[in-house]
C-alpha cells in the first residue's frame, strides 16, 4: 500500500463525502426538526439530476441546470410536504409508507417522462479533465464538488450559528414545544428546512449526474448511504452531518479498495457498533 | 342480524380456509403459483406483525431475515445437497442469530431511532449479499436451487409444493397465535401501549421485547426458506430495503395487531403486484398510490375498516325502534 495509493483513496473518499454532504446536509436537520423518515429524499436527488439534464438538453449551461434543478425539486418537495408529510408527524410508519409511495410514484414517472436509459450530464469545459500534482492526477471535477460541498457547509454553518434565523432553526430543532411557544414560527421555518434539504438533494443529484450519471434506481440505491450518514453523524447536526459524510465516503472508499468482497460490510459494520455505543449517532442532538 | 356481526369474523376465516385448502387443485398454474407466494409473504408478514402490531416496534430491516433464511437455503442446497429439514433448521437458526445479534444492538432504541437502526442492521446483510461474493454470488445471485428433498412425499410438482407450502403456513400461523395469546404475548401488548407502566409493573421489558425480536426474525427466516424453495433462485434483492418496506406495507394494509390483516395484506399486494402487471407497465406507479391510500384511508388496515363496519351496524341493532 504505496503513498499514491493512499492519497488516493483519500481524495476519493473525501470528494465522495462532499457529494454525500450535499445530499445529507439538509435530511439531518429535516430528522432533527420534523423526525421525518423521508424516503423520497432519493427521489429529490435523481429528479434533480433528471431536470438538470433537461434544461441542459435545451441549451442551457450547466449553472442553470442546478438552478432549475434545485427550484423544481424545492416546488415539489414543498407541496409534498404541506400535503401529506405535514399531517403525520409522529407517526413514523405512516412518514415510512407515504414517502415510500412518492418514492415509487416519482420512480415510475422518471420512467415514462425520461425512459430507461441511463444518462450522463455534460461537464462545461473548464470542470473536465485533472490537474497534475507530482505522480497524482486530480480530477478538476471532483475538487469542484468538494469545493460546492464547502461553500454550502460554510452558509449553513454561518446561516445557522451566526444569524437569527439560524438560531430559531436550532431551537425548532431541540424542542419544536418551546419554541411555538416563544413565538417562532415553527410551521414556516419546518417548510423552509425541508424545502432546503430537497434542494440540497437535488444539487447533489445533478452534480452526481456529472460523474456517476443518472439513472433510473440511482433514487433508491443513494437512499441507504443517506441514511446512514445522518444515523452515523447523528440526527439533528450539521456537524454530525459533515463527519458522517466524511467517514462513510472515507470508509467506503477504503473497505472497496482493501476489501471488495466485504465492503458494504466495512461501511455499514462500523456504523452498526457506532449505534451499539451511541444509539443517537455521533453528535445527534435530539 | 346481531349474531352476523358477532359470527362474521369467523365467517370469514372459515371460507378463507376452505378456498386454500380446496380451491387449488382447480385454478390456473399462474394462479396456484401467485398463491404459493402469497401464503409465504403472508408468514413474513405475520412474523413482522409480531414485532410491529403487538410490540408496537417498526422495523425497516425485516428483509435481512427473509434473505438469511433464503441464502441458506440457496448455499446449502446448490453446494451441498442438503435435504429440506436440514435446510429449513438452518435457514431457521441463522435468521434467529441473526436477530438475536441485531437485537443487542437495535433494542437500545424505540421509535425513529429503532427504524433507522434497524434499517442499518438490514443494511449490513443486503452488503454481504451483495458482495460476498465467494459465498452469495453477490449480484448474480445463486440459482437452480431444487424443490425440497428429503420428504416423504415428491414436492416437485406445483400442486404438491403448495399444500407444502400452506402447512408451513398454518404451522407458521399456530405458533405466532399461540405466542401471541399467551402471557407473554400479552405483556408484548402492554409493552406496546406503555413502557413505563410495565416497567413499574415490574415486567422486564427489554428482555420481552428481545424475545420477540428474535421470535419475529425467526419467523422471517422460515419464511425465507420458502421463498427461496418458491422462486428456485436467491438474490441480493431479497434483502433490499424496498423489500423491507413492502413488507411494513403489507402489515399496514392489512391491519395490524391482527395476524390474520397481515396476511390477508401480503395477499392483496402479491396479487397486486403480479395481476396489474398484465395490464399496465405503469403497476409501480399504482402500488406507490395503494402505499398513500392505506395511511390516508385505511391507516388501521383492511381488517381495521371491516371491525369498524361491522362495530357500526352492531351499533345500528341497539338503536331503539322508533315508537309505533
């Protein structure tokens, strides 16, 4: 196991963790505030990417794929939300199967609008190809994600830990009671997190359409690893979120490499005795 | 009239009954074998009602059971020739392991948090099947597995492998009642409406609820065994999420807390599933309707809405007759 080997690795897991963190940022905050176990999250990411393609397919730049990709998705996830999520909080198997529908209803209309045939979204000229350090090749693309990744951690960092707004998001996060009853607006500030994390998601599906493509089961197969991040990091924190990210890309990325035969095993193991230890995740807040 | 409502759900079960057990021999093969699947997603889902229904605990890693009992049958029958009982006690007791494991680790949490674990734990089993390769064929899965052997009678014919089938099924049913209607099972349900009260009761909780648990995930396994016999063919699919979460469906749809709305939910979305697919591609788009339209409209179940239809005309007989 040489240095190059390593570094390696290490640049892909950490670029993997950026792609996870996009798609998670939000869904931890969404669990920590609303405890709901939201199966279409998958969905958001593959539409969003679906999207992209589309107005891509028109002409338009990649920038404007994201952004019409992340106002479509906040649309839908907003109106699934006040129709249906809204009502069932608390009641965990209800969130399970409702979102599972939307799940399966979003998969079958990827089908019919975009058939079954997997696609790949065309990088802009100046995000291809890699930049030579030394022996290492790294990948403009993947710098670029992590570099997204970063950007957004930062706002949601400053956004929630230096603003008002922020800091009525982290109380309706520890206790949504309290807070109605010290004025905020918790129904508002709910809707605009989970309007939030659908966006998230749906960048982080048209980012991922850039390297990994988009197709039709891309909604169900990221689904686990989201999860597991915000089970890992714990619910509720951007912090655990961000450390959840960054040991599942890494975790991955190592157990395929060392061991292929094992390595959903190496990822989800850990995660399992993270949970014996700390049931609430790593820096779960709720 | 009165004695209808009182004699229904008897009723029903009895011409259930006779339509399993008589009816077979004279339908389609497509039918007889919808049937066979039906009765052994039925005993999965009765297996998860333990859990779900009277323990009040939702699982989203369900399948890791069905697919523990599955590959066993898979792995000992194609590499090594065994016959169905030692198949079947296998597949069996790696499902309880199974449980008996994840449950150390699953039982530390309750509500949100137990999904999550839970869905982890289910996790970590539909990794191996997906890449233990030398052992699960990883994506290829393992085929060719043969009909049971070893029993007194052929079951490689359909008709023979239903009523196979069925047995294990009432077999299935039997145990589940009798856990669930004897003490234990009936501190299961007082777990499920309050913790604390039990505790302070002085039942041990945690010890109830992780019997159950490994009772529940050994159900799943018998009922892997079977599907893997059914379906001749094992896959990582077997132990996906989607999967985990159908079976939850079926449990909801079906009625909770019943045994029999479990089943009878198991029965209504495997033939869902297999008739609309004649019709339409679009049967994924209908079954996500049919996840929504339970929790909107029938969020206690089939057997839910016939108890509260039958309860109301019960009602309508006690309603004093107007005065002449």
């Amino acid at each position: 196991m040489s240095l190059e080997f390593f570094i390696g690795q290490i640049f892909n897991g950490v670029s993997y963790a950026a792609l996870l963190f996009l798609l998670v940022g939000g869904l931890s905050l969404i669990f920590g505030m609303m405890r709901i176990v939201n199966m279409t999250h998958g969905s958001y990411y593959l539409l969003g990417g679906y999207v992209a393609l589309t107005v891509m397919w028109r002409g338009a730049p990649f920038i404007l794929g994201i952004v019409a990709a992340a106002v479509v998705i906040a649309l839908i996830g907003i109106a699934e939300w006040n129709a249906f999520l809204k009502r069932l909080s608390g009641q965990e198997l209800g969130q399970v199967l409702t979102t599972m529908g939307f799940a399966l209803i979003f998969q079958d209309l990827g089908l019919i609008i975009w058939g079954g045939d997997p696609y790949t979204i065309k990088l802009p000229a100046m995000l291809s190809g890699s930049w030579e350090v030394g022996p290492y090749f790294f990948p403009v693309y993947r710098v670029f994600i992590m570099g997204v990744a970063v950007v957004v951690a930062l706002t949601l960092w400053l956004v929630l830990e230096k603003t008002r707004l922020g800091a009525m998001m982290r109380a309706t996060v520890d206790d949504p009671e309290m807070a109605r009853g010290v004025g905020i607006n918790v129904h508002a500030i709910s809707m605009g997190v989970f309007a939030m994390g659908a966006v998230l998601a749906s960048i982080a599906g048209v980012v991922a359409g850039g390297f990994v493509g988009v197709y039709p089961g891309a909604d169900f197969e990221i689904l686990p690893y989201a999860f597991v991040v915000v089970i890992v990091g714990g619910m509720g924190s951007l912090k655990g979120a961000l450390v959840g990210s960054l040991l599942v890309g890494l975790l991955d990325n190592f157990g395929k490499a060392l061991f292929p035969e094992l390595s959903y095993f190496t990822l989800f193991a850990p995660m399992a005795l993270i949970l014996a230890v700390r049931p609430t995740g790593l820096f779960g807040r709720v | 009239m009165e004695t209808f409502v009182r004699r229904a759900p008897r009723a029903a079960a009895l011409v259930a009954a006779v339509v399993l057990l008589a009816l077979p021999p004279f339908v389609s093969s497509f039918m007889l074998s919808l049937l066979t699947q039906a009765l052994v997603w039925a005993m999965l889902a009765m297996s998860l009602d333990l859990l779900l229904g009277f323990t009040g605990l939702a699982s989203l890693g369900h399948a890791a059971y069905l697919a523990l009992g599955a590959y066993s049958v898979g792995i000992l029958t194609t590499r090594h020739g065994a016959n169905f009982w030692t198949a079947l006690a296998v597949g069996v007791l790696l499902a309880a392991l199974g449980a008996a494991i994840f449950g150390l680790v699953a039982l530390r949490a309750t509500g949100v948090y137990f999904l999550m674990i839970t869905l982890a734990l289910g996790m970590t089993v539909w990794g191996l099947a997906n890449r233990w390769v030398s052992v699960t064929s990883g994506d290829n899965g393992i085929s060719g597995v043969p009909r049971p052997r070893g029993l007194p009678f052929d079951v490689s014919g359909a008709l023979p492998f239903y009523y196979l089938v069925l047995t294990a099924f009432v077999v299935a049913f039997v145990i589940l009642w009798t856990v669930v209607r004897s003490p234990f099972g009936k501190t299961l349900v007082g777990i499920r409406e309050s913790e604390s009260r039990m505790r302070t009761l002085g039942y041990h909780v945690w010890l109830h609820k992780y019997v159950g648990f490994v009772i529940a995930g050994a159900g799943g396994g018998f009922a892997g065994v079977f599907w893997a016999y059914y379906n001749g063919f094992v896959s990582p699919a077997d132990s996906e999420l989607a999967t985990s979460v159908e079976i939850l469906l079926m449990v909801a749809l079906g009625g909770r807390g019943t045994l029999f709305g479990p089943a009878l939910g198991a029965f209504v979305i495997v033939l869902l599933k297999n008739v609309v697919s004649i019709y339409t591609h679009r049967w994924l788009l209908i079954l996500g309707v049919v996840y929504i339209g339970t929790i909107v409209y029938a969020p206690e179940g089939i057997i839910g809405m016939a108890r509260d239809w039958l309860k109301a005309r019960g009602r309508a007989q006690l309603r004093p007759a107007p005065s002449p």
